[in-house]
C-alpha cells in the first residue's frame, strides 16, 4: 500500500500483551500506514490484577511498558505509553470489593502516584484518569472527581498531558478550570472518546467519518482515537487498529490536508511535546 506523506498517530488505543491481539494490532496499524501510538495500559482488572495498594498497579504499568516497547519497535514512528487508573475501578471496588468510596479514592489516588512516578522517570508520556460515565451515587461521583483532581493535580506538578475517561459531553469547562486552577493549561487536558464539539479540554476524537469532517471544517485543535480494546470476546471493539490509518487517507483524498497536519504533527506538539515528524523515520 502506498505510503502516507504524514505521520499517523491513533492517539487511544489499547494492548493486552498476553490474551489480545497485541503486536499484530500494531502490524496491522503499520501496514495501512500507521506511525505513533499513545498505548494507554488497560484496566487494572483486565490483567487480573486487583490492588489493594498503589504499588499493585505497578504491575499493570510494567506490563504495558514491555509491549509498548516492542511495538516501538516495529513502528516507524514511536509507541508511548500513558499510565493512570481506569475510573471504572471505583465501582469494582465498592459494589464488588465493599470498599467506602473515601477508601476506594485514596486507592485510587495511590495507583495515580505510582503512574506519575514513571512520568516523572521518563517511562511514560502522560497520565489517565477520568470519572464514571455511568450513573452512581453521588458519593461515588464526589469520590471520582476527587480523583480526577489529583491527577490533574499531578500532570501539573510533572508538565505532563492528562487523558480524561469522562460521560459524554461537550461542555467540560468545568474540569478544564479544575486543570488551570492546579496549574496544568486546559489544552494539555485530553478528552478520549470525544464527539467533534467539546468545550474546555482538547479532544480526542472517534474516528466516525461524520464526527471527523465535522472537526475538520473547524481550527479546533483535536486529536484520533480507535480506543481499540484489544479484547479476544470483542474483536475490533471500539474501533480496529486500522481506522486511523484508513480515516486519514480518506481524509487526504477529500481535501483536508491542513486538518491531517493540525491533528497528527501541531496538535500532539502542543499537548503532548512530542515532535511526530521528527520521531519519523523511512
């Protein structure tokens, strides 16, 4: 298949290096033209861990570092890994695991230190947090977003980019302005799985054709994602690795050339600080 004259970064996605696909996902996002991956390690659950402190979660980051590594190595471009605790860990641990929300939060604060930690170290790009997009009570919500805070507290202490699990919205100003008042600019705050209109962070957009024409006739600075799950019951689930690739090309055929480069070169540069042209290479 003919080379994409860009670089290509699925900004969300995940691989489970032991029951998924794993590296024959980043095969397949290399093959139709794929460059840089932002790997986001995939609930603590998912590979069987159940912490009961914030240094079990160290377990589920080392995991996720040595696939990153080996995908790194078959792309031509760079993997990066983003670190943080999925928010549907709450529910986990006070429905399953008769944890107080207060007791699940500092857990979950914990498991958040322990990913800055590998920020801090230069082992990881950025953090992930987030709050429920289901419903739960509202001690549960007031938990959440005590978490969310922190991280956000902690991507301002390490200048890093904080990629948010959120409900569906357009307008979280709100959370950018909990960003900016803790330090950490609102554009460094990422919204994965967002529609193509979002007040406050940066989004990080789902690679529906009419979501991403929509971004595209906008400045808005925004971001791909598949959020690929990598789960053997759920193949293809969200998105394949593929679609960035195929979105892309489709996007460069239909004259969006300028929203190509905003969402692969300018916008990662911005949030993220990485450089994809110059971590390209032939």
């Amino acid at each position: 298949m003919e080379e994409l004259d860009t670089p290509v970064l699925d900004d969300h996605l995940h691989l489970d290096p032991d029951a998924g696909r794993g590296l024959e996902a980043v095969r397949d996002f290399r093959r139709l033209g794929g460059t840089h991956l932002l790997v986001v390690n995939k609930p603590s659950w998912h590979l069987d861990v159940e912490p009961a402190t914030g240094d079990d979660f160290r377990a589920v980051f080392d995991r996720t570092l040595d696939i990153v590594a080996d995908a790194d190595d078959l792309l031509p471009g760079r993997a990066w890994p983003v670190l943080g605790v999925h928010p549907g860990l709450i529910s986990r641990l006070v429905d399953d695991r008769e944890r107080s929300p207060a007791e699940a939060r500092d857990l979950m604060c914990a498991g958040l230190d322990a990913a800055a930690d590998y920020v801090d170290e230069g082992r990881a790009l950025a953090l992930k947090s987030g709050r429920p997009h289901y419903e739960v009570s509202d001690a549960v919500w007031d938990a959440s977003n005590a978490v969310l805070r922190h991280a956000l507290e902690l991507g301002a202490g390490l200048d890093c980019a904080v990629q948010l699990h959120t409900e569906a919205s357009e307008d979280l100003t709100e959370v950018a302005s909990w960003a900016e008042d803790r330090g950490l600019p609102a554009n460094r705050v990422v919204k994965h799985y967002a529609g193509p209109t979002l007040a406050g962070p940066t989004p990080s957009v789902m690679c529906r054709k009419e979501w991403l024409r929509e971004v595209c006739e906008t400045d808005t600075p925004f971001l791909m994602e598949t959020d690929f799950v990598d789960d053997p019951d759920r193949p293809g689930a969200v998105m394949g690795p593929k679609t960035v690739p195929r979105r892309v090309r489709w996007l460069l055929e239909e004259g969006y050339d300028d929203a190509v480069h905003r969402a692969h070169v300018e916008t990662p540069a911005r949030v993220y600080g990485v450089d994809t042209e110059a971590t390209l290479t032939a």
